[in-house]
C-alpha cells in the first residue's frame, strides 16, 4: 500500500507539529516555509523541507502537490498568504485542504475560496483543556461534534463492584468503545460481566449530555 503524501505550508509550531505527526504516523511529507531557517529546523523529520513561498501558485505547482493526498495550510498571522496558498493548492487540484484560521472572517474567507476544512488549533485546545479540567473525572476528551464526544475516563466510584451488564449503559446513551489495560494496550472486546475496579480507565462515546448526567 502506497504511503499518503501530505505538504505543508507554514512551519510555525502547528504546521511543525502536524507534519512531524504524519511523518511518524507513516506518512511522506514535503514541509515547506519562506523562512530558511525553519526549514532547516525540519528537514531531519520530514521527507522533503523546501524554503518557497506558497502564496505563489506556480510556485505550488511546481513543487507537486497537485500529485499529493492533502495540503495543511498552518499559516496563521499572515492572513492574505493563507488564503492565496489555499487557492494555490485548490487550484492545482489537491482534494484535500486543511487550513488554519486565526479569526472568524479568516476562516469565512478560507471556506469561500474553497479549503475542505479549517480549524482553530488553539481555540479547539483551549475548549478541550477547559472541558478536562472542569469535569475532573475525564482524563481527555475529544468533541466529535457540537452534541457527541468520546471521552477518557478512570472508573467513577459508583461503578467499582458492579459489571457493565448490571450498569446498562447503553440504555443510558453510553457507549463503552474500549478499556485500558495495564500496559496501556487498548483491549476492544470488553466483557460485560467483569466486576469493574477502582482505577480502571475507559473509553467510552456519547452525548455530551448524556455524559455530564451519568459521568459529572
């Protein structure tokens, strides 16, 4: 199976972060900045470090991503270069772009001109610490969207004693999706009728007002 090949424009810390990411996640990755020294900062992690600037589209071109899975645009401060670096990437024809928004017009702007998805990387992280520290109980959680989420959890005390069976969780808009084993190896298959102890973790998907009901 081929690897997938992403580039990624902008090599601030979230461009940095995620084309690292795909690089150790198997991926090809061409990082690609207008600061040299950055670019030399990556070159020993990704498959390709290249010092151009992306608001040009024939530059974009010819650097090939027309031939790639997926372009993440990390360029944030500078607003006009992030929106002419996505329309260089769509016009060259990649399916996927991913670009980050430092604003709400900025990311209005970035959908018009045709990325497939824009994101605030600290907004988003600012939401999940926030709902992390807040609920004590959850060790992390990841919005899946504005009503769902999946959540990371130790077993709350009420559950010690008793099986999922006698919890019926289902039936109370929970789903356990895996436990956590003593290695830190995900086990799927979870047996219901298991006496569940304290300091066990789980995880576990539903609304979130399901999951503030039966979790806070």
């Amino acid at each position: 199976m081929a690897k997938k090949e992403f580039a990624v424009f902008g090599l601030g810390e979230f461009g940095s972060s995620i084309a690292i990411a795909l690089e150790e996640n198997g991926c090809q990755v061409m990082a690609i900045d207008s600061n040299e020294a950055r670019v030399q900062e990556i070159s020993e992690f990704v498959t390709h470090a290249a010092c151009a600037n992306v608001a040009d589209q024939a530059v974009v071109k010819s650097l090939g991503v027309q031939n790639m899975d997926g372009v993440i645009v990390g360029i944030g401060e500078d607003m006009e270069s992030s929106i002419m670096a996505t329309i260089s990437a769509k016009e060259c024809g990649v399916p996927y772009v991913l670009a980050k928004a430092n604003s709400d017009i900025h990311a209005t702007v970035l959908k018009k001109v045709g990325a497939d998805q824009v994101i605030f990387p600290e907004k988003a992280m600012g939401i999940r610490l926030g709902r992390n520290l807040a609920s004590g109980n959850f060790i992390d959680t990841i919005e899946l969207s504005k009503k769902f989420s999946m959540v990371e959890i130790e077993v709350p005390q009420s559950w010690v004693g008793k099986t999922l069976r006698q919890l019926d969780l289902r039936n109370r808009g929970i789903n356990i999706i895996a436990r956590k084993g003593e290695m830190e190896d995900i086990v799927l298959i979870v047996d219901p009728d298991r006496i569940l102890q304290g300091h066990e973790t789980f995880i576990i998907i539903g609304s979130n007002k399901d999951l503030e009901r039966e979790l806070l």
